[in-house]
C-alpha cells in the first residue's frame, strides 16, 4: 500500500503524554495517519553518524530518526543553511555567509540523509520534503533510485535572479529544485521568482506554472500555508480559565494590550517594531498610560553571532524607551523571551487590541491568522501586518505597512486603538473567513492533489531546454 514519507531537519517525535506541537507538526496534523513516516533529523548529535534510521511507532505513524555529528551540524546547520540560504532568502545578502566547505558538509548531510531514508523507503512511497534545508535531498533520493512522486515546500521566501545570483552555488541549487517534481511556495510571487531564476540562469522553458529542463517537467506552484483556525479559536475561549492570562488581564488595569510574538530573528523587524512603540508614544501622546506592548521572543540559534547582537539591541532598546516613557505604575514595553504554551497565546491574541506582525521578509506568518482566529466577534482588535510577509497577500483588510518605516508601523498603531467598533467588525469578519478557508488542512489537500497528478500529468507540449 503507498505511504506518505515526510520529510524535515527536524522530527518532532511524540512523547508519552502527548506530541511535540512544533509549527510543521500542528500544520501536517491531518497527513499524520496510520502508515505515514516522518523521516529527519533526531535533535541529537553523535560521535558518528548512523547507517540506519531509528524507528518509533507512535498511533499508527512511523518517526525514523538519524543522528548528525557535531562537525556536521556545524555545516550544514549554523553554517550553509543558516548563514548562507537564511539571510539570502530574506533578503539580507550583508550577512550572508558563504564558505564552501560548509556547502559541501550541506550536501554530505542530504547524502547522508538519502541514503538513511533509502533503506526504509518502499517504491510506491510518496515523498513530501520540507524547507531550505533539504534542497539538494530531491536529486539525491533520484540517484538511490527512487522514481515515485517526489514533492517540496518551501516554508521561507525565495528570491529574484537578480538577488539569487550572489550566491556561488545557486545555479546547482536551482537545478536539485527542479528534480522534484513538485514545488510549492507560499505565495505566487515567491513561485515565479523560482521559475524565473530557473529560466534566466538555466536556460529552462517556463510555461505558467510548468518548468521544463532537460527532458523532463516539474511543477511550481503557490500553496499557502494555514492553521487549524477551529481548534485555535477554541484555545483563545476556553483560556478564559488560565491563570497567567488572568494575571496579564489584572495587570492591565484596563489598559489596551498590544502584542507581538516572533522567534528571535533578524527578518522579524524587531528593532523597526520597538522603534514604533517610542514613536506612537512621541507623535500620540493621548496614548501615554493607555498602553501595554508585550514582545514574546523566545531565543533561536544562539551560536550564531547575528543573533546575539539582536537580542543586545533589543535589550538597549527595552530600557531605553521604558526609561523614557514609563511611570511609577505603567511600563509601557513588556519583553519576555520566554517560550508561551499554544493555549495561552491564543488567550493572549484574544484580549489583545492590536497585533503587530511587521516582519522585514517572511513567508507567511502564521502568527497573522492565529491573532485573527483567537479575537472575538462582538469585539475584535485589529491586525498590523507587514506588506512582506506572504500573509499581506491573503489578509487584505489588516493594516497593511512597511515593516522599514516605523513611522508607518505607529501610525497604524493610533489608526488601530482608535478605529470604531463598526470597522473593527467589518475587517474581522472579512479576515476571518480567509483564516476558515485557507486552513492547514486546505494546505495539506492542495498539495498532496497536486503531487498525486504530477507525475501522471503531461507538461504542456513544449521542445526541451
């Protein structure tokens, strides 16, 4: 019988009391039946790495898990993926780090990973890989000999040629893309890019959402990424009950609540967002005293130097703009970057006036449609959203801003705490029904649909590259 065999950096096996909710976790939920295999990397580091996978059974679903080394980490985690493809991908080509040793470790560690999952992988499996990690683990898998249905979603943004370019290795890393046979992105502006750096710098031939390059097609297609927005607003009703989302509620005194909640990272525009705050507090000064801002963000990827520096800044920025603004009994920036449990950042959402989601570059921003699933009807809060995040194509009726411009990101600040009710209203039912239909499970159909057909379909009649 054909399985469905994901794949991932990371697995997130579930424990004994319950599963990991990591963000690729809760968005396959519904492909995690009985049958299907999560392939990836264990989270642990080993003198040596392992021949074969280690396998756990967990409600029908099989978690096959490797090991990497240190010195295998190092490349292909912290160094190729992380300091190369991260920063280009989101447009930050001044940190960007290139050092070919750690590409070459990036491709030992795909090999690695081909060769592991070949030894458990059956040939009518269907193959779903995931993320900037695992580019070149398509073309790989082809030369173990596997033929069946071989998918890929990239879960960040792309880039232009133009932008694309700067990286010496990109031609290569365009073409494994198009060993799948499947691509999708989270918007279509992030699959045409794929499709023009495919014909500007291989010479493909593109034709609407089909790339043809020696001999053979493959499909890139956009598939935006959603949430289980149901069971989301069930969390944001029943915390109502959870004591720390009572405490933030007393501690208010009545006070609008603004929120933020981003992994620490330098494409959330975080110091643009902090900036914001001090000059809502300058330009609108009937603000003063009437506002909280809490930043939840929990600290990622602490061996690289970008991301210590960020944290410094945030710090300085905290206590300056709280010892500029605050009093004896309001502090206006509340910053924790401590992790919060799904349950009670949804009860946060929901008594939140105003969600800022003002990332430099991001491919979606799931954080968008959790704030707008968790807010109540009769008395919705507003959505400030960045015109760069993949979620400014789907959620129109938010505050739509330039994340660069913190000018811009306060004035939708005082728009938003003084918009009527009856607007407030008209924009959430509008964002809410998107949120309803875009859903993780929406997700999932599409792409697996496509993958299904893919392969059977016939690429449009066109002479080969």
């Amino acid at each position: 019988m054909a399985r469905l065999v994901i794949i991932s950096n990371r697995v997130p096996i579930p424990k004994a009391r319950g599963a990991s909710a990591g963000g690729l976790a809760v968005a396959l939920r519904d492909l995690l039946t009985p049958g299907t295999m999560w392939f990836g990397w264990s989270g642990r580091l080993a003198s040596e790495p392992a021949l074969e996978p280690a396998i756990v059974e967990a409600r029908g679903v099989t978690y096959a898990t490797v090991d990497l080394t240190s010195e295998d980490y190092k490349g292909y985690y912290v160094g190729f993926a992380n300091g190369a493809l991260w920063p280009l991908l989101h447009f930050r080509l001044g940190l960007m780090q290139f050092r070919r040793e750690e590409y070459e470790a990036y491709l030992a560690v795909n090999r690695s990973f081909a060769a592991s999952l070949g030894t458990v992988l059956q040939p009518d499996d269907s193959v779903w890989a995931h993320d900037y990690h695992l580019i070149p683990f398509g073309r790989m898998l082809r030369e173990q000999g596997f033929h069946g249905p071989l998918g890929f979603f990239l879960h960040i943004p792309f880039a232009p040629p133009s932008m694309m370019e700067a990286l010496p290795v990109a031609r290569e890393l365009i073409a494994d893309l198009c060993a799948f046979d499947l691509v999708g992105f989270q918007t279509e502006e992030h699959a045409r890019d794929f499709r023009d750096c495919a014909q500007r710098m291989l010479g493909a031939a593109v034709q609407g959402e089909w790339v043809r390059l020696n001999g053979r097609s493959m499909r890139a297609f956009a598939d935006p990424i959603g949430i289980d927005a149901e069971s989301f607003r069930q969390d944001a009703v029943r915390s109502v009950n959870d004591k720390m989302v009572h405490r933030v509620v007393g501690s208010l005194a009545g006070r609008a609540l603004a929120i933020g909640v981003d992994r620490m990272d330098y494409s959330k525009g975080l110091p643009q967002r902090f900036e914001a705050l001090a000059r809502l507090l300058e330009k609108h000064q009937e603000h003063r005293r009437h506002i909280h801002f809490l930043q939840i963000c929990p600290r990622s990827r602490e061996e690289v130097d970008e991301y210590r520096k960020l944290r410094t800044e945030l710090d300085r920025l905290t206590g300056r703009i709280n010892g500029r603004f605050s009093d004896f009994d309001w502090t206006p920036l509340r910053y924790s970057t401590r992790t919060a449990p799904r349950s009670q950042l949804a009860g946060l959402y929901r008594l939140s006036r105003i969600g800022v989601v003002t990332p430099l570059r991001d491919g979606m921003n799931l954080v968008a449609k959790e704030f707008i699933a968790a807010q109540p009807e009769d008395d919705p809060g507003v959505l400030i959203l960045s015109k760069f995040a993949g979620a400014a194509h789907e959620l129109t009726e938010a505050l739509i801003v330039n994340p660069f411009d913190p000018d811009a990101i306060a004035d939708a600040m005082h728009v938003a705490l003084t918009m009527p009710a009856p607007e407030r209203k008209d924009r959430h039912a509008a964002l809410v029904e998107k949120v309803f239909r875009t859903t993780a499970g929406a997700y999932c159909k599409n792409f697996i649909d496509a993958l299904s057909l893919v392969k059977a379909q016939a690429a449009p009649p066109r002479a080969a590259a």
